[in-house]
C-alpha cells in the first residue's frame, strides 16, 4: 500500500546549493538541469498552487535533493531526475514519473500527472 509520495529534485540540497541554483534559474533557466523545481518554485519560494496542490493529495508528501536521495535510498543513485516515486510502508520504491516526463511538461501538466498515477 502506498505510504507517501517522493519527489527528487535533480539538484543537491544546503543554503550554497540552494543559491547557487536560483542564481542559475534566474541568469540561465535554459541550462538549468532540474526541471521540477523550475516549474514548482519561482525565484526563492515554492508556488503556491504547488504547495496547495501537494496538501490536498490523500498521502504525505516528500522532497529530497539529489545528494538526499542517493544517501537514503542507493540503489536508485544512477536514477535519472528529477523523478517522483511512490513508497510504500516497507519502503520499497516504484517510480511513476520519470525525469523525460518531468522535462516536458509545465506546473499543471505535472499536477495532472500526479493525479492520474496516484
């Protein structure tokens, strides 16, 4: 049974990484590698239809950095991301949206993808 649902951001977590990557979004949003936080946060804050949206889901929701990810859970550090993943209470992991779908798509595109996989 599904415990809570994982969004990976395919970037590393702390305040130097956190600046670095708004900067880079900013000057450079074309190269910016993590498209799950160009489309769930603006310049310094999530949006806030995201964090409605992720507060209404009927399971709890976690985010973790890419340097989170591959410490909690390694055998899914070669994964690509960003990527969302379902975990049940045993703690075993299924993706359900893959880094090609996350790169495709803008804010509303990814809500509805979450609901149609949840």
């Amino acid at each position: 049974m599904l415990q809570r649902l994982i969004f990976v951001y395919n970037a590393d977590g702390g305040r130097l990484a956190g600046l670095q990557d708004m900067f880079h979004k900013i000057l450079s949003p074309a190269t910016y590698s993590c498209s799950l936080c160009a489309v769930t946060y603006g310049a310094t804050s999530m949006r806030p239809e995201w964090q409605q949206f992720i507060q209404q889901l009927a399971v709890p929701v976690e985010f973790l950095h890419r340097d989170e990810f591959g410490r909690d859970y390694p055998q899914w550090r070669m994964h690509p991301l960003p990527a969302a993943f379902a975990a049940t209470e045993a703690g075993v992991l299924t993706p359900i949206i893959a880094a090609p779908e996350m790169d495709a798509t803008d804010l509303n595109g990814l809500m509805k993808l979450v609901q149609e996989r949840l």
